[in-house]
C-alpha cells in the first residue's frame, strides 16, 4: 500500500508529490514542534527513493527501496540529529552513540556539531546506490551550531550531484539568513483542533481535547501523554493545586515519583491559567479545573502570580537535573502555597 501522512498535511503532500521531479536541491520545512513534522520529510525522501512509486508519487511501501526505509538502513538516506536527541529516540539503547560519550566521559552534545556536518562528506561523495538520489536531513536544523551551519553552507552553495538537503525545523528564525536563502520554504501547518482530535481518538487516546489543549494543538506531543500515568498523576497535583488548603508536604510526597520536569510544566501552565483569568483571558491549558482557577484567581495578586510564574520559567534550565529533586519539588509547592496565603515573594527562592 502507497505510504500516507497525517491527514493535516494532506494538502502539502500532494503539492510537494506533485512537483517530485523537479525540487530544488535544499529544502526546509518549518511548524511547530509535536505536528509530525518529521515524519513528513521522511515520506518524502521515500517517495523520492522509491523505484515503484504509485500514480500520485507516493511511496509504493513495497520495493527494496521502500523496506529499507521502513528498516531505517537505507543507503542513500541520512539523518544528523544532535547527539543527545539521538540518544532520547532510542531510549538509550544507541550502543554506538553511548559509548562515543561515555568514553570521553563528556555530556551528549545537544548541538549538531561542525564534526557531524563535516561526517557527511564521504557519504555525500559516494556514488549512490538507487536511481533517486541522497537525501540527508538535518533536525531539528536549529540544533546545528554556527560552525556546523557554516560548514553545511558549503554544501549548499556548491550542491553536490545527486545530493538533496531537507532542514527541519521548529523555530526557524534561529537559523541563519544565509541558510535560508539558500533554501525553499515548506510551511507544515498545525491541525484544527476538531481534525487533531478525531486523529487522536482513532489512536485510542484517552483525553483528545484535554490534551491538545495541554499541547498547543500539537497532536504527536499529545500522544506521548498517553503513557504511563500522565493523566492520574497531573490529576493529583490539580486537586492539591485547588484545595482550600492545601498541604504541600503530603502532596510533595504523594507526587515523589514525577520527574521534576514535568511537574514542572504543569505548574507553569497552572499558573499561566491564573494569569489569563486575572487579564480577562480564558483558561487556555486546564478547561477542567476552570472553575478552581476562577475562584483562587479571585484570591491572588496579580503580581505574586506573575513573579511566581517567572521563577516556575527560569527553572527550566536546571530542573532536568536539580541537586536535590525532592527537596526541589517540595520547594516549588511551597512557595505556591505562599503566594496563595497572600505572602509577598521578594526573596523567591528559583534555585
Ligand atoms: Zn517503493
């Protein structure tokens, strides 16, 4: 059966299908992150390898060409991702790329780094094996440091025969102008919630719409919620959240299992939701927990939230790897319960 996206990028599909024999030679393709971005690119670049392609372009799903793509080892395709991402897409399991890190006992690299680029030119220079040519993608492209980003230049300024670039990114006003110049423009768009929604269902998701709205309408971010005990666990936190009062103690040691990041993230949007309530906004990321927000809205200052918000933001940095993650999480409910009790936060603890 002919290979198939997401039905939000069917109308980008067919144009890119369409016009198969005569795309330049980089392309980048842009949308926010968790819409399927991804595996877009790689459909195209199989639909591009395929030797039997069906009558609107797509990938045939059947061919040598198309069962190495399903595989993941075909020749004349490759994909640099930033060392620690390749590491989080294969749980840990990447052999080769864990112990290139661990024996120079150095942290995985977060950037696509000049090395990686540079990597690519024997593969560039070998004659390919298919008639379709080399497809290498970059992704997400603004992971690529300013060394790497000059050295692919190169490339992209001198295209080799036979080898097409697909950038892939979630923010593209990171890269630079040059890159983009030199490259067209591919706009993944999100999905309307109503379409992202029955996508979601028909994957047995158990809370389509609370998720989308927890994501931004972004549905493969949407779907990672379905593990384990997302849902249990947020639950948890919101009705401690939202209890007259709360007892942050019990509830830090009730929620002693969450990795810090993520409570982390549902404190942010919880506060953000007050934020909107007390500007007049509608509660964007929690529509169930509306009527608590309204009533602690009601409560709060204003400009306590907002601090407390701002410090909950310049966590981000530290908290995938806190000192002290429990004492971490406890400290964070604390100063909620504080800012709830009316205390002014001049000397908010964000360590
Ligand atoms: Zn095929």
């Amino acid at each position: 059966m002919p290979v198939s996206v997401y039905p939000w990028h069917a109308e980008q599909w067919r144009d890119i299908l369409a016009r198969r024999n005569s795309l330049p030679h980089a392309l980048l393709f842009s949308g926010r992150e968790g819409i399927g971005k991804i595996d877009f690119v790689r459909k195209v670049a199989q639909s591009l390898a395929c030797e039997t392609p069906a009558a609107d372009g797509a990938a045939c799903g059947a061919c040598q060409s198309c069962r190495w793509f399903a595989t993941g080892s075909h020749p004349d395709y490759r994909e640099l991702r930033p060392e620690a991402l390749r590491m989080a897409d294969t749980d840990g399991g990447d052999e080769i790329v864990v112990q290139e890190a661990s024996a120079s006992k150095r942290k995985p690299s977060q950037d696509i780094r000049i090395e990686d680029v540079r990597a690519l030119q024997d593969f560039i220079f070998l004659t390919s094996h298919q008639r379709g040519g080399k497809t290498i993608v970059l992704y997400p492209a603004e992971a690529m440091n300013v060394h790497a980003a000059n050295a692919l230049l190169k490339n992209l300024e001198e295209p080799p025969a036979g080898t097409r670039f697909m950038l892939v990114s979630h923010r593209p006003s990171e890269l630079p102008a040059t890159i983009h110049s030199r490259c067209q423009k591919v706009v993944l768009p999100t999905p309307q919630a109503g379409i992202a929604e029955r996508w979601l269902r028909e994957q047995g998701m158990a809370e389509p719409a609370l998720s989308l709205a927890q994501t931004g309408n972004a549905p493969l971010l949407a779907l990672t919620m379905n593990e384990d005990d997302y849902w249990s666990q947020r639950k948890d936190l919101l009705n401690g959240l939202a209890a007259h009062e709360p007892e942050m103690l019990a509830l830090a040691e009730k929620l002693r299992d969450i990795p810090p990041a993520r409570l982390l993230g549902w404190l942010q949007r919880w506060t953000y939701d007050l934020l909107r309530i007390r500007s007049g906004g509608a509660v964007r990321y929690n529509p169930d927990y509306q009527k608590a927000l309204t009533q602690i809205a009601a409560k709060l200052r204003s400009i306590e939230i907002a601090r407390y918000h701002r410090a909950l933001l310049q966590q981000q940095r530290t908290v995938s790897h806190p000192l002290n993650p429990r004492l971490h999480v406890e400290q964070m409910l604390l100063t909620y319960a504080a800012v709830l009790r009316g205390e002014r936060l001049n000397s908010l603890a964000a360590s």
